[in-house]
C-alpha cells in the first residue's frame, strides 16, 4: 500500500470531475415525492435478511461549525431534546411494529450532534429501544460526538448503557484553523477522552479530519496529523474534504475566500494526509477512510467484505438500514426512504400519522444489479462478473455492453483490467474509483449539471 502511487497528476487532471460519492445507488437525487410508508412497511415485511441497523439522527448542535452543510438546529436549549425524544419515541414504537423482531447488530447515534443529549437524555433514549427492538448480544453501539461542551464522564455514560464505539469531530487541531471555522477545541481533551473510552471498554475509536480547511497549510496540517497518529491513536480515521460553497450554505459566509487553500494546496493537503497515514501504519479503506490492520474495518476490506451504506464504508451491508429522526433515510430491502428534513414537519407528520416519510425509492430490477455491481468496485475495486450473473441470471457483457466500452480510458490508463471473469482495479485507481463506478450510473446522464454531485478529487 505504502507504495503505490496515487497521485500521478496526468492522470488525476484528466479524470477531474464532480461525481456521487455512492453511499447509495441511485442517489438521492432519484427518491420521489411519489412514495408511501406502505412501501417501507411492505419491503420490511417481505425482506429475507432478518438482521438490522438502526441510524438515528439528533439534529441539535451547541454552537455553529462555519464549514458545516449539515442538517442541523443549533441551540443552547437542551430542553428542545426532550420534545424531540417525545416524537422519536412515537416513530421508534410504530416502526417496532414492523422491524421489532429482527437482530439490531448495529446502532448508531448521527447528527448534528447526539453528545448534545444529557446522560439522562441518553440513557431514556437507549432504554426505550431496547425495550422495542432485539439487541444482538455483539451489538455495535457508536455515537458521534463534539469534544466541547461535554466532560469525561461521558464515555463512562456511554459504556455503562452499551456504546463500545466512539467517532470524534476533531477536523484539525490547529488553533488558528479551528478560530477560523468557529470550533475551538483541546486536543489534550481529546485525547484524554480516548484514553478513558478505552479504559471503560470501547472497542474503537474513530476521528474525522478535513482537509482544505481555511488556513490550513502543509505545515500546519502535518502537526495536526502527527497529533492524531502519536497523541490520539485513533483505529479508524475518516479524511473528508471541505468543499466551500457559501453560496449554497450560509454559515460558509463567515469564512472568508482569501483564508482559503488554493485548488493545488489543498490537493497538496489530501496528498500529505494519505501519504502520512499510510506510512504510519494505516490501511487505505475505499476512497476517504483509514483503519489499523487490525480493526474490522481494515479486515474487512482484506476479505472483501466491506460495504457501503448511507453512513459510509460498513462491515454490516448484510443488514437492512433503519433510519430514525428527522431526514433519516432507510435502505430496506428494494426499497429507500428518508424523512421530512424540518423538525416542525417532523413532529407534525409523527403526530398525524405516526411516521415520518416524505420520499423515497422503490429499486427496479436494472437499479439492483447496478447498485451490486457499484457497490462492489467502491468496496473492493474488484468485481466478481460471475456472482453478478448468477444472482440477477443475465449475461453481464451483454447486459453492461456500453457500459464496458465506455471504460476504454481507464483501461488504456492501465487503471483496471477487464477480463470475462472480473474487473480489477489498480490500486493506483483508488482515488479514482467514482469516476469507474459512473461508467455503470445509469441516471448520470440526467444530471447533465453535476455541481450538485462534490468533486471527486
Ligand atoms: S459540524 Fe457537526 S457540530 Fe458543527 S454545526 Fe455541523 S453538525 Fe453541528
């Protein structure tokens, strides 16, 4: 892995684009007003995995992140929380009654920021569903949380009512960066967090980088990924890229151009950061996350048995996706469904009629061999046409015939190699990997203006 090279530049000029990050197929872009509840409830029902995640979004946040373009409400009343509990509550227990049954292997606590919810908040929210669904004996319980505004007692909290995983927004350690996004922190804090999550039993921790923040330079950058490997120790890291667009997103205003990394710096900056992690011990997963060789993660990619769900790169693509709380979406079965994305629509659709769908997807057979096919090269850069053919029982040369030719580039690039059995990507593609999936979108022709997708460098 160390030596591989990602960054040819030839390469990566010619392959520039804005691209979907494919934490589903199709995108959201495809969910359709035109879509009930009784179709979650009937691809709930008729589902032969018997297994579930559950994602629940809190949408509360104590103070604005300037990079933010989130979901989000940010207020310093806690006692907004409890409402909101009042109406999950209400979804929770309508939602039992489809999907109380099965095995919830994995629960994860989204946002916003679910650390805004007081231990009391927390525990009444973990002992509720508890008491409406069936919790794997090996359950995977994480919670996103913001190190300020909380104590270290949290992570005892957290442990004593089942979390064994915890995901950190640290972003960069640099003071004059995180002035600049309004999200001072202390990374002494952080770390003494993490040695005392690890003290009381949490398995993993993962903490979140951006790059191509405001001020950030290589120098800067390189202290805040030497804290991370030498003071923090994550297992896992996510490595996202601030993308600055404060037309679309108003808290992106207060940042002003001229603070901003150019185009090559901040290309610079995503180079530094893989590089640094790489040599340091951690495995390159999918296209933006790294882990130790020994966590699930990693391992998983090793066994090509990584997933990718809504929350981003998984070991449990095997299990239907349950979606709880204002825009939560859910992947279950054939079928995809997200909730209104304004609280006051929330609470007004729980209380006349229990749930909370707005929109949704029902997948055709064409969007289910694709999402396979996707979802196996973002995984693993590698796709058995094989397993392919057998599940779906279709010819796959003849079935992606344009799609194959349309691959010609990256295959006069050296960058796969297409034979009857399989496709294979170089790792020298990694970086690469949504322009390849795009080949086999069959919607991306619909979006002829793809700024509303991110770059994919
Ligand atoms: S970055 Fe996270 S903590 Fe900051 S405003 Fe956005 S959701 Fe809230």
């Amino acid at each position: 892995m160390k030596t591989v090279n990602f960054f040819e530049q030839k390469l990566l000029n010619k392959y520039d684009t804005s691209g979907p990050r494919y934490t589903s197929y199709p995108t959201a872009l495809e969910f359709s007003d035109n879509f009930s509840n009784d179709e979650l409830i009937r691809a709930g029902q008729s589902s032969s995995t018997k297994e579930l995640s559950l994602y629940l979004h809190i949408p509360f946040c104590h103070s604005l992140c300037y990079y933010c373009g989130c979901n989000k409400i940010v207020t310093r009343h806690t006692a907004k929380a409890d409402i909101y509990l009042d109406n999950l509550e209400k979804e929770i227990l309508s939602r039992a009654q489809t999907f109380g049954t099965r095995s919830i292997r994995q629960l994860h606590l989204g946002g916003g920021t679910p650390s805004f919810l007081s231990h009391a908040q927390l525990s009444r929210l973990i002992a509720n569903l508890r008491n409406n669904f069936s919790f794997a004996k090996d359950i995977e319980m994480s919670i996103e949380v913001d190190p300020r505004e909380i104590e270290l007692e949290l992570a005892d909290h957290l442990a004593s009512i089942g979390f064994n995983r915890l995901s950190i927004g640290v972003q960069d350690t640099n003071q004059k960066v995180q002035k600049a996004i309004n999200r001072p922190q202390s990374t002494e804090f952080i770390q003494s967090l993490i040695k005392r999550a690890k003290l009381v039993g949490f398995t993993s921790v993962n903490i979140d980088l951006i790059y191509g923040l405001p001020h950030q330079t290589k120098e800067t950058f390189s202290q805040t990924l030497d804290d991370v490997i030498n003071k923090l120790n994550a297992d896992r890291i996510s490595l996202f890229s601030y993308a600055h667009m404060p037309k679309v997103f108003a808290a992106q205003r207060k940042i002003r151009d001229e603070w901003m990394p150019s185009t090559d710096d901040k290309f610079a900056l995503m180079k530094l950061a893989i590089e640094t992690l790489s040599a340091n011990g951690y495995e390159f997963i999918g296209m933006d996350h790294f882990a130790k060789p020994t966590d699930e993660l990693a391992k998983a990619q090793q066994n090509a048995e990584l997933h990718r769900n809504f929350q981003g790169y998984t070991t449990k693509g095997d299990c239907d996706l349950l979606g709880l709380g204002v825009s939560a979406i859910s992947s279950v079965d054939d079928v995809y469904s997200q909730n209104v994305k304004t609280l006051k629509d929330y609470y007004q659709q729980i209380d006349n009629q229990g749930h909370a769908v707005v929109k949704g997807r029902r997948l055709s057979q064409d969007d289910k061999i694709r999402r396979l096919v996707i979802n196996q090269l973002m995984c693993n850069l590698y796709l058995d046409k094989k397993s392919v053919e057998q599940e779906f029982k279709i010819n796959f040369e003849q079935y992606f015939a344009d799609d194959i030719r349309s691959l010609s580039p990256f295959i006069n690039d050296g960058l796969l190699k297409n034979t009857a059995e399989n496709i294979n990507v170089s790792p020298r593609a990694r970086l690469l990997i949504r322009n390849i999936c795009m080949s086999f979108d069959a919607y991306l022709k619909n979006h002829l203006n793809q700024q509303r997708f991110s770059r994919v460098i």
